[in-house]
C-alpha cells in the first residue's frame, strides 16, 4: 500500500488564513453600526413626514413636545339662569256648552252669525210664541176662577162660624165649609204654578247664550221644528277668554310645584307655537290633577292664560314653558364646556401665559339649552375650552384662534423666529412701492442669512404657489382635518392678496428649499 497516495494535495483550500487585525474589526463594526443608524433614520422619515411637519416651529426651528391644538374658549360669567320645564299641552276651554231649545217649536229668527263672539244673556234665536202665550192665558184664567171660587167659600165660612156662635147651625156643616176652603186654597196654588210652567215656557221661546264666548257653526236653519231632545242643539259656545291648557309633568317634579304653590309663588307659564320660535300668550300655574298616571309617570297640570288676543283655539296642541324657579347670581359655563370622565365632570381650564390647559373637575347644576350652572369647582373670569377639548389632556398646549399666524395673536408673535426667517417676513409684509425695498434693504444689512439669499429664491417667495404647489401642500395633511383647515385658509388669504399669508408662504418655501419640512398650517 503506498501511503504516499494518500497524502493530501496541497492548494488554495489549504491555505491558512490571515487574520484580520483589531483596528480594522473597529473600524469594520463601526461602519456597520453607521449604516444601520441611516437605514433607520430613512426609513423613518419616509414613514413619517407629516409628524415632522407637525412639528416644526413657525419660524422654521423645532419645538418639544406634541403639536399645540387649536381650541375655542369662553369666560365663566355670573347670570341669573330659568330653570324651565317644557311639556307638550292641550289648549282646553273653561266651558263649552251645547245650546239646546227647551220647548218645541219652530224656529223663527235666528240672531245670531257664526263664529261670532257672544256674551251670557244675549239673545241668540226665537221660537214661534203663539201656543206658549195660549197656554199662558188658559192657566191665567184657571187660576183667577179658582181665587174666586175661594174667596166665596171663605165668606160662607165666616158666616157660619158667626150662625155657630150663636147655636143657629150644627158645627158639622161649619166644618164641612172649613175643609172646601182648604181644598180650594190648595186649587189655587197648583193654579198658580200651572201659570208661572206656562210662562216659563214662553220664556223659553227666547234662546239666550248660557255663557260668553264663541259661538260655531250653526246646527238648524229658520223654519225648522226643534225640540229639547236634538242632538246637535243649535249651536255650541266656547269659552275662550279665560282659557286653560293642560300639559304633563313628570313626577319627579310634582314635590317642587306643590311646595311652590303652597308658598303662594306664582309660576310664569309660557305656550309657545308649534316651532317654539314665537310666543302665543302667557299665563300663570292654576293647578295639579289629584293623582299620577302610573302607565306614564307624569301628573296632569293646568295654566291659565287671558288669551286677549285670542291667540289660543281650543283643541290646539302648543309648547309650555313652566318657570319653575330663578337661580340668581350663579356662575355659568357653555354647555360644551362640561365634559363627563370616569371620575365626574369636569372641564379644560386655560393657563393664558403658558397657553396650556388644566383639567379642573366641577359639580354641575341645572342647564338651559346653551348654558349651565356650575355648583363649586370654577371662578368667575376664568377661561375653559369649549371646543377642541376632545384631543386635550391636563397640561396640553393650545393655540387660540388669535394666536394663529397671520391672526395677530400674541403667541404667534412670541413663536416668530429671529434671524434669517424674521427679514423676509418683514419684507412680504411691507406695503407695495418704494417703502418694499427700503425695508428689505435694512433688513439685509443686519442680517448676513438674508443676503446671502439668491435673487432666484427671492423671486420665487414673492410668487403666488402654483396649481402643483397647491396640491401638493394641501395632500401632506388630507388626514389631518384640522390643519387641512388652516392651510385651505392661507391659501384663500393668499388669493385675496394678503401680504402676511404671502410672507408665511415665502417661509415655507424657504424651509424647503434648505432641506426642512413644511409646517402643518
């Protein structure tokens, strides 16, 4: 066996390796870290470009923290607050009174027009007359007979109490005589009250209003027969002035109206038309029903209203606003100003100096439709979000709408670069002609940024943004509706010509062409 052959072939796959030596393993892991750092650092500008436009101050410099929110504001104010109780009630007549004949008859005038106004006691129809005024002279007549008849008795009664005195005559006939004069004395007086029945009746041939008030249409015509037994009668009065309305209450609220009408409080009642924008009449509380409406919850109430311009119509639904008390010198937020958290409401109240929020939590009381009352928990004059409140949080920054640029605010001054960013802003601001270059001219000379600044970029700040420019700057934020808003805005300012929007402008496109990003208006 030759273990010559067996041997292994020396070549390149044998050789050793060198090794490499420290300083280049340093400088090799070092490269490699720096590579990755820039990955990183690309991937997430790329991934991220409107949180850096975020968050890029006015002037072009950074600022810490999240972006400011832009909120509305109110003052907490002192005002006397109604504490109303609306319901939906039902205009209800103090009386309607179906107008019936009591006798039959024909009907010979009626007196009255429809829809007329009529006061009790006025004569409204009549009644052919003529058979009542016949039964009026036959029970006349009747009566006067009978008066005689009695007269007569009593004068043979008085004579034969005299014959008796004097033993000429037997009591049995004195007394017989006695008892006629009775009979007759009683004849006389179903006499008298057939008489008094039949002009009676004859006074029933004049029909007159029981009551005062509006007469509708009428059911008959002249020339018809009426009796006491027609349904419809012949016509029907409402009373209309003073007239109720009859709503529902709920019963939590049965205890304060009792105890208020107890105390002699008179509660303002005001029934408002159907789109509750005007006002119809206004009464006072009358009165509450005796028990509740289990099915409903509620207790029917009654108001009542002069009604002298006759504004309300019986049967007519309208909307009641019950005063039930007056809260007087209370202090009141916007109702959007209250909030509900976890742990109770509460409300965002403004750090003016530092443009921050606070969340400070309050005790509600009654509310109106725009404002309530705050029991403890917030001073007058001090100021709360009302809108934007819903992306706060305590200590969060806030911008006011004042405060934004080309608005005046102060913060928008106090945010406003120095330096290089501060003279072309001045120079978009100056007013056109002569003063525009002397004020970029002074500008210039104490500031070496702007004059460094090609002639190229400075005509090309003072240019409108074209159609591209516009989309492009409005599609950064198409997912922010807020500050899609704001640069909308500075764009319709810069339409009108407005040289604060077109300095703004001009910063923006500054910082793009130095590398940075745009500020999210």
């Amino acid at each position: 066996m030759d273990l010559k052959s067996e041997a292994p072939t020396a070549g390149p796959e044998t050789l050793p390796r060198k090794r490499l030596s420290r300083r280049a393993t340093l400088i090799g892991g070092l490269i490699a870290v720096v590579a990755l750092t820039g990955t990183g650092w690309l991937a997430w500008r790329l991934t991220h470009p409107a949180a850096d436009a975020s968050t890029a101050a006015p002037g072009g410099g950074a600022r810490r923290g999240p972006p400011a929110t832009t909120v509305g504001v109110a003052t907490a104010e002192r005002a006397s607050i109604p504490i109303l109780l609306d319901a939906l009630g039902t205009v209800t007549p103090q009386a309607t009174v179906k107008v019936r004949p009591q006798v039959s008859g024909v009907l010979q005038k009626v007196l009255f027009k429809e829809g007329q106004m009529l006061r009790a006691g006025e004569l409204m129809a009549t009644i052919d007359p003529r058979q009542f005024e016949l039964a009026l002279q036959q029970a006349s007549g009747q009566r006067q007979r009978d008066e005689a008849q009695l007269d007569s008795a009593r004068v043979t009664l008085q004579r034969f109490r005299t014959l008796l005195d004097q033993d000429s005559i037997a009591r049995q006939e004195v007394d017989s005589q006695a008892a006629l004069v009775k009979q007759l004395e009683g004849t006389v007086v179903i006499d008298k009250a057939n008489e008094g029945a039949a002009r009676l009746n004859l006074g029933y041939t004049r029909v007159v209003a029981p009551v005062s008030g509006r007469v509708g249409l009428r059911a008959v015509d002249v020339g018809n027969v009426v009796n006491p037994s027609d349904a419809n009668g012949i016509a029907t009065i409402t009373q209309v002035t003073p007239i109720d309305v009859v709503f529902s209450i709920p019963q939590d609220q049965v205890g304060e109206l009792q105890q208020a009408v107890s105390a002699g409080t008179v509660m303002k009642v005001t029934a408002l038309d159907r789109t509750r924008s005007g006002t119809l009449d206004t009464g006072v509380f009358a009165s509450l029903d005796n028990q509740i409406d289990t099915t409903t919850g509620t207790v029917k109430a009654k108001a009542r209203f002069a009604n002298s311009k006759l504004t309300l119509f019986p049967s007519q639904f309208v909307n009641v606003q019950l005063l039930v008390r007056t809260i007087d010198n209370a202090v009141v937020v916007p109702v959007t100003a209250v909030r509900l958290g976890s742990s109770g409401d509460y409300v965002y109240v403004l750090n003016a100096a530092e443009r921050t929020v606070s969340l400070r939590p309050v005790k509600r009381g009654p509310a109106t439709v725009d404002k309530i009352v705050i029991a403890s928990g917030l001073q007058v004059g001090e100021r709360v979000i009302t809108e934007g409140a819903d992306r706060l949080k305590d200590g969060a920054r806030v911008v006011l709408p004042g405060d934004a640029p080309g608005g005046g605010g102060r913060a928008a001054g106090a945010r406003r670069p120095q330096g290089a960013a501060s003279a072309p802003l001045s120079d978009a601001r100056a007013p056109a002609g002569a003063a525009r270059p002397q004020a970029s001219a002074s500008a210039t000379a104490g500031t070496p940024a702007v004059a460094a600044q090609t002639p190229a970029a400075a005509a090309a700040a003072t240019t409108p943004p074209s159609v591209q420019q516009r989309q492009r700057f409005l599609d950064q934020v198409k997912d922010d509706p807020e500050a899609l808003a704001r640069r909308q805005a500075l764009l319709a300012q810069i339409d009108r010509g407005d040289p604060a929007a077109l300095a703004r402008w001009q910063q923006i496109m500054e910082r793009r062409r130095q590398g940075a990003p745009a500020q999210a208006q």
